[in-house]
C-alpha cells in the first residue's frame, strides 16, 4: 500500500469518527438545554403565591412550576391540589386541575392552523360545561361564542368580540342573556389597559394562545380591567353596573414582575376599589 493511499483512508477514518463524537455532543447538549434551562434568563416564573392584604400565610395559594423546556408541565399547590398540562406540538391542549386529588376541572383546547378555535371547561363534579368557539376575523379581531351548561341544559349565553392591540387584549364587547328569561339581555364591555412590563407569563410556551385566560395572555401587565354592563328589558335599559380591577406592581433589579397588588370592587360593590389580594413571584 502506497504512502499517499494509506493518508487518504486514514484521514478519512478519522473524520468519520470525529462527525460521529459531533453528533453525540451536539445531541447530548441540545437534550441538556431541553431539560435543564436557565428560567431565570427566560423570565419562566417558578413559584406565585397568591395571598391576603394582612400577608400573612392563612388562606395562602402557592403554586409551584415546573417546565420541560419553555413548556409548563405543572403548577403544584398541596398534595391534594395542582394544575396537569398537555402539549400538543407547541400548544397547550389540555389543563387538568385537581382537587382532593381527583380531577375537578378538564380545559380542553382545540386550535386550528395554530389558532385557538375551541375550549371547553367541564366541571366533573357538578356537570357544568362551559363552552366557547372562536372565529379569528381578517381585521385582528376575535369573536367568539360562549355557552354555559348544566346537565346538558344551557343556563346562559354570551356572544362577542375581542381586540387586541401590540399582543394584548384591549377590549371585550359582548352580548349577554340567561336562556330562560325572555325580551332581557345585557351588554357588556370590558376595557383593559397596560403598562409597558413584560407579562412574567409571557415566555411560557403556548400559554398567549389561551384566550379564556385573558388577565395573564397580553404581552405587558395589566394596569386596569374594567367593566360597564347595561341591562335591558324589552329593549329598554333598566340598570347599569360598574365592576373595575387596578393593578399596582413592584420590579426586581432585571425589571421583573416580583409583586402585583390587585384592587378590586367586585366582592363588596360600589366605587371605592379596595385591596384585596397579593401576588408574589419568585423566578
């Protein structure tokens, strides 16, 4: 065997063993940065505790995340409480949230060409289903159709449109009636405004797509959520309400969400918004 034809396979040996070392690092890292990556770079929360105004740790709700990846596996409360995801590709399809152990609620999310066309909420312990379609119009806008149901028998329906504005839900304009009651109906429009802060939820894979959860989906916090609803009977308005949400935060040294201060009217009525929960993330 000549000189020349000896390098030639031996160089060729050679680098066929070198393109297979490759392949089994570049796996063995890409697996790594699957498994083990770094949430505090992504922004991932991994721990939101939802307490009282007093901030003590009665009646305290601390979830804990898990994630493969950007995608959220878990959020666990207690040993008897905690919230299943399921992924499809990169969307979430279904949430399953336990209670005493046993599944309480099944979110079941339906997509087409990638956009949430379907979500249904069955209640497994008192057989209430809540049923929503959503049509994605041409202009960006978002209708939507809603019932909700109990043994099969519909209680009440809703009807109406969502715009968003920069990736976050601006504006909810509905029509609103319970099905036994006739010629009465109620309209219904939810304002919501926001900082320019990036939502903690924001990088949780899929999660933006999940149109029933609206007060966490937007690109930035929400500032304020409002709510105006006018009754009418026969087509003549006979009441009107306002309910309204205001939302104080505080930022850690990346210009993370660490803490949100919700100010509400909705337990007790009237105008005055009073504080009534506290959010705490830790990353």
């Amino acid at each position: 065997m000549s000189g020349n034809l000896y390098k030639q396979r031996f160089c060729k040996v050679l680098f066929l063993i070198l393109a297979f070392v490759g392949l089994i690092l570049l796996d063995a890292c890409s697996g790594d940065e699957d498994v083990n990556p770094d949430n505090n770079v992504l922004g991932l929360p991994q721990v939101v505790s939802e307490l009282y105004p007093d901030g003590s740790s009665a009646g305290e709700l601390k979830g804990k995340f898990t994630y493969y990846g950007t995608k959220l596996l878990e959020i666990y409360y207690n040993p008897s409480q905690k919230k299943v995801f399921t992924y499809t590709g990169d969307v979430i399809t279904k949430i399953e949230h336990y209670q005493n152990s046993v599944i309480r609620f099944e979110h079941v999310y339906t997509y087409t060409d990638g956009k949430l066309t379907q979500y249904q909420n069955n209640d497994k312990l008192t057989g209430d289903l809540d049923f929503i379609t959503y049509t994605h119009q041409e202009d960006g806008t978002i209708a939507y159709q809603q019932t909700f149901s109990f043994n099969d028998t519909p209680n009440w329906q809703k009807e109406g449109i969502l715009t968003f504005q920069n990736g976050n839900l601006i504006e909810d304009v509905a029509e609103f009636m319970f099905t036994n009651i006739e010629d009465e109906y109620n309209i219904v429009i939810n304002l919501i405004e926001y900082d320019t802060h990036v939502n903690p939820y924001k990088n949780i894979l899929g999660y933006s797509a999940l149109l029933n959860l609206k007060g966490t989906i937007g690109n930035e916090n929400i500032i304020s959520d409002y709510t105006y609803t006018s009754s009418y009977k026969n087509d003549v308005q006979y009441a009107e309400a306002i309910s309204g949400k205001e939302y104080e935060f505080k930022y850690d040294t990346k210009d993370r969400t660490i803490q949100i201060d919700r100010f509400s009217n909705e337990d007790i009525g009237g105008e005055l918004l009073y504080l009534n929960r506290i959010f705490k993330i830790e990353y």
